[in-house]
C-alpha cells in the first residue's frame, strides 16, 4: 500500500513525517530516518487495523497540515506492506 507523507522540516533540525490519511506521525534526525520511522508507524497501524478487523483506509489526494514552526514541507509517498523479491532470467 502507498501513502502520501508529509515531511517537516523543523527549526530544531529534526524531520516530522505525517501520513494524513491514517493519521499516523513520527520524526527522524534527517529525511532518510524520518521516512523509515514512518513507514514502520504506517505498517504497525495498519496491521492492528488487520487484526481489529477494521477497514483499511485508501490514501488521500487532499489534506490539512498545520506547518507550525516548521520551515518548509515535502511530499512524499511511502510504500509498506510485504516485501516480494524479483527475480530476473
């Protein structure tokens, strides 16, 4: 499953990185970091959704954030779920 992922960049010079359509959030030191912590909140939500038997929610093309003290925004697209190796002949 993808999902856009707004990333932060705030005046600490830390990374905040929200997936407003699940409503999920975590932060990094730098992008790479932000992103991975993100992608592991993203799967663990959705899995307790799997396991509770909820739907799982499709991605969204608009949203809100607020920037707070942050001094700019990236969108990002975050790809989770099972991993399927590719192989070539």
């Amino acid at each position: 499953m993808t999902y856009t992922v707004v990333l932060l960049h705030e005046k600490d010079g830390r990374y905040s990185a929200i997936a407003p359509a699940l409503g999920v959030a975590s932060w990094g030191h730098d992008v790479p970091e932000a992103l991975a912590m993100v992608a592991e909140a993203i799967e663990l939500y959705l899995q307790a959704m799997r396991d509770d038997d909820e739907a799982i929610p499709a991605d969204t093309n608009t949203f809100e954030v607020e920037m707070g003290d942050a001094t700019d925004a990236v969108i990002y697209k975050v790809t989770v779920g099972e991993r399927q190796e590719v192989s070539v002949a």
